[in-house]
C-alpha cells in the first residue's frame, strides 16, 4: 500500500474521468463496469441480494450479481425500474438475464445474510423519494450485513451530508478513487469500513482532471483499506 493517501474525486471529476477514460484511453465503460462489479462481489462471501437503482451504479451492481451467481452465493436482485437503464447498464441487465437470473421489481431481502447497496452512486444532490426512500428504509431494517458501492445511497458524495434516508453501510467499496463525501460530515457514520477498489481507469486519467495518484497505490494489492476519521 502506498504511504500517501490517494486523492478523493468529485461527482463532477467522476463523470470527466469515465469520459477520458472511453475517449482519450480507449478503455470503455462497459469494462470498468465489469471490473467495478467483480471488486464488489469479492466482497460478497455469504448468501446475497443485490439491489439496484436505474443508473450506472445499478449497472455495477447487476455486474456484481452475475459473479456472485457464478459463485454459487446470490438470493435474488432487485431493480427499481429495470426499463430505464440505459447503455452499460442495460447491457449488465441483458447479460445477468442470459446466465438465467430473474430481476425483480419488487424488493426481496429475505434469506440474505449480505445485502449489496447499488441504488445511488455520486449523483445524489436531493433526498430520495417514493421507492427510492422505501427500499432505502427497508435495506436498514433489515438485519442484513449492507455493501454499498462507491458510496452509500442517499450520501452526497460530494459534502458527505446524508438525505433522509440514506443507507447504512456495513462496508463501502469505493471505485478508483475515494469520494470526499464519505470522511465529511455524515460519511464516516454511514460507510463502515471503507475499501478502495482498482478498476482499472489510467492514471492518466486522472492527472488529466488534476488527481495526482501515487504511483504505487495499488502495488501491493488491488484493493485497499482506508482509514477515515470518525
């Protein structure tokens, strides 16, 4: 593990980097999707629901359920409106369907001892509302171990201000980079341990949107434990 603590990205700095990340790079989204879903389902070692949102961050979540279902470990998946992903995600979506696994509309979170939190990512700028809030309430009644991807659902990844309500996580797998949002404000409460995942994005990539990241980060492991202040 590198003994510089890795820069944090931005919402905004997130979006910029994915985009250079296809353009300039050529790495497209779709394989750091993959890549973003298998870092979480390693996570994953015990009998898990995966419950998605309608964004990019669902599109990690259903990448994560196609490996935890090749592990023999998944209960079931839960997406709030699978017809409005889009692009990577609805591919995530098309390719779990063809190993034979059912999507749910409605939320199931019985028999599950882990619960994998991909309904918001580091979009969130309001607090949820309708089915977004109640799966979100349902997911921290639940007395399940919660992972949530990138940061939890309902954070502001940007501030670390938690809307009413946002998920309380268990552990956070966050993606690339560390999120401010999770050691401001509400953050260091709701993230749990915190681990930060390789998907491969360039590092270049991230100088481009002035990141620098140390270049031994991860040298010593493809994921890597962070400390935040409590």
């Amino acid at each position: 593990m590198s003994s510089t603590a890795p820069p944090t990205l931005t919402s905004a700095q997130v979006k910029e980097v994915d985009a250079l990340t296809q353009e300039r790079f050529g790495i497209s989204v779709e394989w750091l999707m993959e890549a973003a879903g298998w870092q979480v389902a390693r996570f994953c070692a015990d009998p898990t629901t995966v419950v998605c949102g309608v964004g990019n961050n669902a599109g990690d979540g259903l990448a994560a359920a196609r490996h935890i279902h090749r592990w023999g470990r998944l209960v079931s998946v839960c997406c709030i409106d699978a017809q409005r992903l889009k692009g990577p995600a609805a591919r995530e979506l098309e390719a779990l369907r063809r190993v034979g696994v059912d999507v749910s509309a409605e939320l199931h979170l019985e028999h599950s001892a882990t619960i994998v939190d991909a309904i918001f990512g580091t979009g969130v700028s309001r607090a949820p509302e309708g089915r977004f809030a109640e799966w979100i309430d349902a997911i921290n009644a639940s007395r399940s171990r919660v992972v949530a991807v990138d940061v939890p659902s309902g954070l502001d990844s940007d501030t670390g201000v938690a809307y009413a309500p946002t998920v309380r996580a268990a552990l956070t797998v966050t993606l690339g980079l560390p999120k401010p949002g999770l050691a401001g404000a509400d953050g260091p409460r709701l993230c749990g341990d915190v681990w930060l995942a390789d998907i491969g994005v360039p590092f270049e990539a991230y100088a481009a949107v002035g990141a620098d990241v140390p270049p031994d980060l991860f040298s010593a492991a493809d994921r890597v434990h962070l400390v935040v202040a409590r």
